[in-house]
C-alpha cells in the first residue's frame, strides 16, 4: 500500500470531522492564535490550545503535538486534548519512516487513548476513537471489545457498526460484518465504504447478482462525492471491475479499472488487475513524479514515457502536470500546450494552467494563442484568490511583455514593464525587456545601461543566456543584439 493511500486512508478512518474534537473556543488557526495571544484565563487557554492543536491536523503535514502538550500541562483532564494529540500520534505511528520515532508515536497515543476512556468511561466516542486505532493496528480483538462497549452505550451511532463492520471482515466473519453493515444502513444514509464491504462478501460467495447492484450504487455515491482523490470511488470501482472479470465481461471490467485509477492514481490494486488484463504493468502518478526528479534529458524522457505509460489507461492530473512540465523542458512545446488545454478543460478554474500554456505557445512562436491566454490569466486574477497576487501579476505581466514584444507591440510591452518596475525597480526580467526595447529603438548606450543592471542582480538566474546580448551591444550591433534577445528570451 502506498503512503498516499494510507495517509488518505487513515484520514477517512481516524480523523474525519466526526472524530477530531470539535473546536470549543475559535474555528480557525487564525482566530485560535489570537485568542492565545490575548487570554488570562488558564483554563480557557488551555482549550484555545486544544482547538488550535485539532485545526492543524493535515494528513500531509504532519502536525506537531506542542500546542496539545502545553494544553494538557495546563488542563490534566481535558479530553479534547488528549483527542487531538492521541490521532496526530496516531498518524505518526502510521506513517512515519523512522522505527523509533513510530514505536514512540504509538506507545503515545495508545496512551492517550486509554487517558481518554479513563478521562469519558461513559462516552462511546471514547470507546470508537480507540476501537478505531486498534482496527488500524489490527488488534482486532481488542478493536471489537471496545466497539462493543460503544455499541452498548450508543446503539443508534452509525460509526460503531461501520467499524466493527470492517473488524469482522478482517476476522473472516463475514456474516457478523454483513449483519453490522445492515445495521449502519438503518440508521445512517448508505456510504460507498460500506456498500463496497457488502458487494466484495457476495463477491467471495459468488452471489454475483446481489454483489454488483451494490456496487452500481457505491459508484453512484462516489461519483457524487467529486472528491478529487477518491479512494472510496477508487475502491467500488475495482470492485465492480472484479464482478464484471467474473461474468467474463472484460470490456466493462477493464473501463472500471481504468476509471478507478483515475479516481486514485497512486492506489495499486486497480493498477494490477488492469494491468493483469494488458499483460504489461501500470504505473503510478508517483512513478512519474519520481521519474521526473533526475535533470538530464535521458532521465526527462524516459519520465515522458512513464506518465505516458499511465496516462494511455486512465487519466492524472498530476501525471498530465508532470508530463506537461517534463514536455516544456525538453522543447515540445506544442504537446505541452496540449496537455495544458487537458488540464485546463478538466478545471477551468485553475488559473495558473492559462499561464503556463501560454509560456508553452510562446515558445512554439504561436503568439496570438499566447496573448489571449496571459490576458486570461490576468483577468481571472481580479476574481480568484491567488497566494500572492502582487508576485501573480509581475510574473503574467512580464510574460506578456515578452509576447508583445514578439508580436512588434512595442508600446503595450513598454507599459507593462513601466507597471512591473515602478513597484519593484530591480526586477532583472522587466529590465532585460526594457533593454530590448530600447535595443530596436536604436538606444543602445540605454539598452546596455538596463542590462547591465539585471545581470548585476543576483536573483537573475537567466543571466548566462543573456552574454551574447552584452556582447552585441558591446560592439553596437544592433540587429545582432535584437535577434540574441529573441534566442534569450524564447527559452526563459
């Protein structure tokens, strides 16, 4: 199992919003910061701590526990606190490399969850917080004692029977795990794990005809989630592909695998069924990242083939991403634009696609396509909120100057550069652009003036593509100097 998968995993399993603590005193990091900042009072701080400590928990940052441990310093018993620090410990212990640092993580939060049972006895969530981390751990029998006590003191909560559900499973009690996943369907609205559970039972007892009408369904509700990584869909769609392989529909099979890889590219199993069906195997969209990390062309190209190999079967956007990038480093420029127009039909929203596949058709010399792209990119920045939107509107308005300049639009490239370093005077790109203004307009004491102050800045990291330009000037060769800012420039 990949990290992704049980990153992803773990954050349906362990920290979903019905299982971190819910914030007492502020909603957000920000609020919470403040609050901190500002309170006297120790046992409010101590729960201001807690909630900042529960926000913070992102699957893919790997949160500190310090603002738990102060909490809990200040406030012995206060069990949201324990929460928060026993499922970030938790993660840890599931993901982490390091043997030491997972072992200590785990000891950790096994024994903050014991803390929380002693702290709330009489609570199921305490029972199911700690139910579900031994699940995760696989002490199964240990997970069922304590999923049975929250069943006894909560036996309308859902999540109690869609975890021991999955405990049962794991057990080989299949008819005990079908029992509780007709329990959470009575009382709680159908969810594409559980189906999925249902479907792949029947499956193993060949009951076909009761297997794929769940799967159908699972398809459904994980369609209508539009997660953008769906392990859920991913699953019920590898799982359906399975029933159809059984009824020897191997078309429909193979569009389910191909489809399941898509939802989640970095998950395996439909990778090896699909690629059990093509006799040849399917990579992964971090197979293609990976592949990508190594500088030399060699390296580049073999990466091309990767994401390729991957996106034949089934679509990525972080392959098509990569392999767009992977394209614009080694000068094919039009297929890169074509995996932009990919990415940007899949999300029109994602405004930095209209940049980079203008950078692509600039460097195909196809202008007018580049200028109406950069000009969408700077449109859809007065809407959309970027990072930094100041950097955003430099980096588009430098580009565009660069277009127009290739286009002969001599004036709107002057205005653009004008508005870039009025705000920021040593930006080394506008400069060399200015240089290469004044370069036509026969000013070229000026123009080596300008470039001689970007190739001084240190930040100009393009500076070695620009010594022809200087030395052209140098000698007041005109032309020469216009056509080596072209070369320059188209590369950048």
């Amino acid at each position: 199992m990949s990290l992704a998968i049980v990153l992803l995993g773990w954050s349906d399993a362990c920290a979903g919003a019905d299982d971190l603590p819910t914030p007492q005193l502020c909603s957000t990091m920000d609020d919470c910061t403040k609050l901190i900042d500002q309170i006297t009072d120790s046992t409010q701080l101590a729960q201001a701590l807690a909630d900042r400590c529960s926000l913070q928990f992102k699957p893919l940052l790997f949160p500190s526990t310090k603002d738990c441990d102060r909490a809990i310093a200040i406030e012995p018993n206060l069990v949201s606190a324990y929460e928060a620090r026993s499922l970030i410990n938790a993660l840890v212990a599931m993901t982490a490399s390091d043997p030491a640092k997972k072992q200590s993580a785990a000891r950790q939060a096994e024994a903050d969850f014991d803390k929380i049972v002693e702290l709330a006895p009489n609570r199921a969530r305490s029972y199911l917080l700690r139910g579900r981390y031994l699940m995760l751990a696989k002490r199964y029998d240990l997970a069922l004692r304590d999923l049975d006590k929250a069943a006894s003191l909560s036996p309308e909560e859902p999540l109690v029977y869609f975890q021991r559900c999955s405990v049962y499973k794991s057990l080989g009690k299949d008819d005990l795990a079908l029992k509780d996943c007709e329990k959470f369907l009575s009382v709680a609205s159908p969810q594409t794990a559980i189906l999925t559970t249902m479907a792949e039972i029947y499956l193993a007892r060949h009951q076909l005809e009761r297997a794929l009408p769940l799967t159908n369904q699972a398809v459904e509700l994980g369609v209508a989630k539009g997660d953008v990584e769906n392990f859920d869909l991913s699953k019920a769609l590898t799982m359906r592909g399975r029933i159809y392989l059984e009824m020897g529909d191997r078309e429909r099979a193979k569009q389910d695998f191909a489809a399941a890889i898509s939802a989640a590219p970095s998950g395996t199993e439909a990778r090896e069924a699909l690629g059990a069906i093509l006799n040849k195997p399917i990579p992964s969209d971090m197979d293609c990242s990976f592949a990508a990390v190594i500088p030399s062309r060699e390296s580049q190209l073999n990466a091309i083939k990767i994401c390729t190999d991957l996106l034949d079967v089934a679509e990525s956007t972080l392959a098509r991403d990569q392999r767009a990038r992977l394209y614009m480093g080694t000068k094919q420029y039009d297929l890169a634009a074509a995996d932009f127009s990919k990415l940007i039909e899949a999300d029109p929203k994602n405004i930095s696609n209209y940049l980079f596949r203008a950078q692509a058709y600039y460097r195909a010399d196809k202008q007018d396509l580049a200028l109406a792209d950069i000009n969408k990119s700077l449109e859809a920045q007065k809407s959309v909120k970027v990072l930094d939107p100041e950097a955003s509107r430099r980096m588009n308005l430098i580009l565009r100057a660069e277009i127009e300049m290739a286009l002969g639009h001599h004036a709107e490239a002057l205005q653009d550069v004008s508005e870039v370093l009025a705000k920021t005077p040593q930006v080394p790109e506008a400069l060399a652009i200015r240089a290469w203004l004044k370069t036509r307009q026969g000013d070229l004491a000026g123009a080596k003036d300008d470039l001689d102050l970007a190739m001084g800045i240190e930040t100009f990291i393009y500076r070695t593509r620009f010594t022809k330009v200087q030395d052209a000037l140098g000698r007041g060769a005109q032309a020469e100097a216009d056509a080596a800012f072209h070369d320059a420039f188209r590369d950048i």
